[in-house]
C-alpha cells in the first residue's frame, strides 16, 4: 500500500513547484534579474532541498526504488544513457525544426525569448561553464525525479498502457510550468515530456530521461551562446553584462519590449 504522506508530499511539492514558476513569470514582466538564472545561489538551494525531499518521498513511499526509476547497476547506465543521448538528439533535430517552423507559420508573439537570454551565459570562460552546467544539472534532476519518478512511475499507480496514458495530463502540466517562454514554449515543452516519459516507460529508469533532458538543455545553452541571443532584437533586452570575480551580473537593468523576436532563438529552453 503506498504511504498516503508520500501522496500528499508530492503533491504540495507539485503544487509549490507549480505556484512558484507563476509568481516568476509574473517577476520576470517587472524587472530583469541582476544575475544569471541558473547562478542564483539561493535558487540553487532550494532546488537541492527540492531533489532531496523527492527522494526522501520516495523512500517513505513504501514502494521499490524500481517504481521510481532508481534501481541501476552498470550496465543499466550505460545502455540507458547511450539511450538517452540518442534520444536526445533527436528530441533536439526536431524542436529547433518544430520552433522556428512554428514562428515563420504564427509569428513571433508565440515565444518568448526572456528565458534563454536570462540563463545563457554571456562568457566563454571555463568557471562560469562549469557553474551554470552544475545548476542545470540539478535543475533538469528536480524535474525528472518528481515528473518522470515521483508522479509517473510512483503516484500514477498505473500499470502497462496505462501508464502511457498518465504521460499525457502530466506532460501538459509539465508544459504549462514553462509558460514564461510564451505559448510555443508550453507546447514544446509538453511534447518534450511526452518523448522523456517515453524514455522512462521504455528503459524503466530515470537516467536515460535525464541525459536526454540535460542534452537538450546544455545544447541549446551552447547555440544561444554562439548565436549571442542576447544581441538579437526580441521581446526583452538588457544592458550588457559586467564580469566580476567570475560571476555574471547585468549593470541596471531595463525591460524593453518590442513586438519582434528574432527566429533563430525560436528554439526555446525547455527548463
């Protein structure tokens, strides 16, 4: 029988998660952070707290470590993982093509580009890399330990088909939390989770969803760097960004909106 604790924990924890990225995506309309994202030390914080509670949920669940995707041994992760890098890629191919169709087909009011040009690092240097791909990292475990884990493989309770079927309302919540990045953005990413959940069904574990999430998150990290998004005209821009100490930090900050986002970062972050 599963511990009716761990239902109610997963779901305030789904809710808070929920009710958090609506009271940012209202902040973000205001003003412009003074700091990468993904480097806000107490964000980074609460999320380790956040991957910590989910795995103490599941440990309380009464349920196997298996039932969460947990359970691996060594060939488990390599298969899974060179499951997920296939997976990933592909996942990748198909948003930008998917995004940048969608944008040329409907216009540019269904995206918005704020996320990208607020988490992509403005430096090549190796610190600042290495930090925002430690932070991602958590970020992208977080979301698979309490989407793919938590909720599809533990709360669902279902078995066979009907776990497919659990993927769909979890995945269209999964995209409605990415809302700050417009309408395309919770399409894209409520397909995104439809593909993770598939990885997770089919491997019967997290790693090959979390290597497949992180790709596709580093990867478009990289190509907005190369493509400088923040230079491109969109729907916010910012000063340029002083480098201090190996941080990166906005010198104030202004909101500016237009009515044209540029294409080329169509492909959205799917946090």
């Amino acid at each position: 029988m599963v511990n009716p604790y761990f239902v109610a924990g997963t779901l305030l924890l789904t809710a808070f998660l929920a009710y958090a990225t609506y009271q940012s995506a209202l902040l973000l309309r205001k003003f412009v952070p003074q700091e990468n994202l993904l480097l806000n030390p107490a964000e980074n914080v609460v999320k380790l707290l956040m991957v910590a509670f989910c795995l103490l949920l599941a440990r309380i669940s009464g349920l196997p470590a298996a039932a969460f995707g947990l359970h691996y041994d060594v060939a488990g992760v390599l298969r899974d993982g060179g499951i997920g890098l296939v997976g990933g890629l592909l996942a990748l191919l198909a948003v930008n093509f998917l995004s940048e169709w969608a944008v040329r087909v409907w216009g540019t009011n269904i995206y918005s580009d704020l996320v990208m040009r607020l988490v992509t690092p403005r430096t090549g240097r190796a610190s600042v890399w290495l930090a925002v791909a430690a932070a991602m990292a958590v970020a992208v475990l977080l979301e698979e330990l309490l989407f793919r884990g938590l909720l599809l493989g533990g709360l669902s309770g279902a078995a066979g088909w009907m776990r497919w079927l659990a993927a769909l309302p979890l995945s269209v919540l999964f995209g409605l939390l990415h809302l700050p990045q417009g309408r395309l953005g919770v399409v894209g990413a409520g397909l995104l989770s439809l593909v993770l959940s598939a990885l997770f069904l089919l491997t019967g574990g997290l790693f090959a969803p979390f290597v497949a999430h992180y790709l596709i998150n580093i990867l478009q990290l990289v190509r907005a760097y190369r493509e400088r998004v923040w230079e491109q005209p969109g729907r916010v821009t910012t000063q340029p960004l002083n480098i201090e100490a190996g941080e990166e930090r906005l010198s104030a900050p202004t909101l500016r909106c237009s009515t044209q986002a540029n294409a080329d970062s169509a492909a959205s972050l799917w946090l």
